[in-house]
C-alpha cells in the first residue's frame, strides 16, 4: 500500500506533520480527518506535495491572469453565482472554508477561474482571511461581493451571508435575463430591415437605375429616387467605407457614453423615454434596493451600504441621488426623509423605507420591495414586449416601402412615354 506524508492541523489549530499509508489521496484525506485532522497537504511517497504543488499552479495563474493577455476563459456572472451557491452548500454541511475551496477547485473546468480559486486558497492556507483572499480579485469579486464575505466574516456566519448572497446573485441574474429576452425581437427586426435594406440598395436600385438611364434618356428623376440613387452609388462603391463609418458610429457612440456629457445625456433619455423610461426605473430601483436590503441584513454598517449600492447603480441619476441620501444620514438625518426629496424614488418606496426605519427592520422592507418592484419588471417587460413588436413592423413597412415607392415613381413616366 503507497506511503502518503501530510501536513495538517488539529482541533487546536496546531500544525501535524507525519506518515500513513493509504490507498490513495483521497482515502489518506478520508483517515486523517477520521482522526480529528484537517490536512492541508497529503502527497504520496517523497513526492512534491499537493502544497506546493498548489503554489506551483498559483503561481501559472497568475502568469494568466496578469497583463493585458489573459489565457482562459473570463469568469462570467453565472459562474460566480453557481461557485456562490456551491459553497455555501458546503460550508452549512460541515466543511471547513478550505477543504470547501479544495473541492471546488477540483470540479472547476474554466481554468482561469480555477487559478483565481488556487490564489485564494492559497492566502486561506497561510492565516489570510477569506474576504483577503478575494479583494485581491476585484475583476471577478466586486465591492458587494467582498465586504458581504467581511461582515460574515465578522458575525461568524460567513454560510448564511454566502447563501443570502448566492440568493441576490440568482434574483439579479433573473432580473437580466428577462430584460435580456425582450430586447431579443427588435434586435432581430432591425438586423433582418438592415439586410433587407443593404440588398435593396447594393443588388436591386443599381438595377432599377440602368433602367432608368435607358428609357428616361437623361432626365431628372424624382427627388425620393435620386436620393435613393445616390445613398446606393454611394454604399456599392464604398463598402468597406461604409461599413467603417458603421463601425465608427458605433463606437463614437460608446465612448460618448462613457463621458460625464453623454452618461447623463443617455441616462436621461433612459428613463424619460416613453415605456422603456417606466422599465428602466424599475430596474435600477429593484437592483438598488435588493443589494441595499442584503447588504443590511449581512451585517455592513448603513453609509457603507449605500456607498457600495452606489456603485452598482448605472444611472448617474440614482447613483447622485444615493450620494445626496449618504451625506444626509451622515449628518444624522432618516434614510426616508431625504429619499423622499430626490424625485426618481417613487412616494410608495419611500413610505415602505420610513416604516422600516420605524419598526427596526429596514432590511427586510427592502428586501419586499425589491420583490414588488421584481414583479413590476415582469409586467412592463411583457408590456414593452407587445408595443415594440408592431412598432417595429411598422418601422420596416415604412423604410423598405419608401425605397419601393420612390423606384416606381419613374416607372410612372416610362409608362406614360410608352403608351404616348
């Protein structure tokens, strides 16, 4: 039977070195934690142990993961989510914050994400904390994610935080996939009328215009049809241009976004925008007051709350007005009282937040509002769902029929010459 050396520690928290034989690792684990120890390193024979082998690929992972040029995949939100509910699984079953890490680390496939596990793994092994280990990632941890951790943490239960957190993960997931799927249809729409378009203007006008230009010998043609004439003269000759100017526009338009100008400018239109402007506010209302409500009922204290609910507001409208309401709790002031002064916190949210104040559970008056206003999503989802599907038909009708009514417009005079 193979010979394992391990290292582990003892319900005192001393560290034990020593031998046994076993099977495998696995079965070596399995003996020494029958024997009252959690071992951090177990390797057959004289072999590189699995702590040091654990260093080895930390320290590969941090060669991926550092620089601009990454190898791996990125770590996407529904992997945290599921990395989230994981271990909070294990950890309310029983098993100490590493071996739980050892075992996620093992099942990880995203190889990227699995060096980011080792690395705080890593600082867990050498006395860090767990909330260390992830400030050390704010590409995969944001500030919500990490002060949670550090007020369960601080509360000693780090498991009711990771399952309270693992719940506003999936909540938010929902949330975004349902707005997600309604801006499925228009999109489809609109790329279906710019290929319908393109091809009318690159194969079907330049067709049209020989025609033209031998039966209408030289005259004018109408003002619609010349226009239509040049915008296709002008893309089949300059396709490339055409497509870079695409391409700029696009992203002209997404780095005036991320100006102080145009952040408000777009934000604006957001949420005063007929139909999408109700749904927007709904949306940053519910994301605010769900992350504010858990972030309360985890333990961080209130101004630090809303500093990391700020954050992770998109809409410099909310994300000022959360600034005005931390200021005026900070001075003493009720929550309540100054969110009822900024006009983009509806009067029914605020009363619901003054009761909670009033009765010491702000927390869970939150966490009911970020239910209802769940709700609300739902239906001015479906809502939008409806009008854009017939706006939208109606958008198509009236650009493929301008180009169709403006090529028959000359049609009309070569028929007139001809039956003349």
């Amino acid at each position: 039977m193979p010979k394992f050396t391990y290292s582990a520690i003892d319900s005192n928290g001393k560290q034990k070195t020593g031998s046994l034989n076993a099977g495998s690792e696995e079965e070596a684990r399995n003996k020494l934690s029958s024997m009252g120890l959690m071992p951090t390193s177990v390797a057959e024979g004289d072999g590189q142990s699995s702590e040091s082998s654990a260093k080895q690929k930390s320290v590969k992972a941090k060669k991926k993961s550092s620089g601009g040029f990454s190898l791996g995949k990125k770590v996407k939100q529904a992997e945290l989510t599921t990395f989230t509910r994981q271990l909070a699984t294990l950890l309310e079953a029983g098993l100490p914050l590493l071996r739980a890490l050892e075992v996620m680390i093992r099942q990880e496939r995203n190889e990227r994400f699995k060096g980011v596990m080792q690395q705080i793994a890593d600082q867990v092994k050498s006395g860090n904390s767990f909330s260390d280990g992830l400030s050390q990632h704010p590409k995969v941890f944001d500030r919500l994610y990490v002060n949670m951790i550090k007020a369960g943490e601080a509360g000693g239960v780090l498991e009711v935080v990771l399952s309270r957190l693992a719940g506003f993960m999936e909540k938010a997931e929902k949330t975004k996939k349902k707005v997600q799927s309604a801006m499925v249809y228009p999109i489809v729409v609109v790329s279906v009328a710019v290929a319908i378009v393109a091809l009318l203007m690159v194969v079907v006008v330049p067709k049209f215009q020989s025609i033209f230009e031998d039966m209408l010998e030289g005259k004018a043609l109408p003002a619609p049809t010349q226009l239509v004439i040049n915008i296709s003269n002008f893309v089949k000759d300059n396709i490339f241009l055409s497509l870079a100017l695409l391409a700029l526009l696009f992203f002209a338009f997404k780095f005036l976004g991320r100006t102080a100008v145009g952040a408000k400018a777009f934000n604006w239109s957001s949420i005063n925008f007929p139909k999408v402007g109700d749904l927007v506010r709904k949306v940053n209302i519910a994301r605010i007051t769900r992350t504010f409500g858990t972030l309360l009922s985890s333990g961080v204290p209130i101004l630090q709350a809303i500093n990391i609910t700020k954050d992770i507001t998109g809409n410099v409208f909310f994300s000022g007005a959360l600034t005005r309401v931390h200021d005026s709790v900070r001075d003493g002031e009720p929550l309540a009282r100054q969110m009822d002064r900024e006009s983009v916190f509806p009067n029914m949210v605020t009363s619901m937040i003054d009761v909670g104040e009033e009765t010491g559970d702000l927390a869970t008056m939150l966490n009911r509002v970020a239910d209802n206003y769940d709700e609300d999503v739902d239906n001015a989802v479906a809502g939008i769902t409806s009008i854009i599907e017939p706006i939208m038909i109606v958008f198509l009708a009236l650009v493929v029929g301008f180009i169709v009514i403006a090529l028959f417009l000359p049609i009309v005079e070569i028929i007139k010459q001809l039956s003349g």
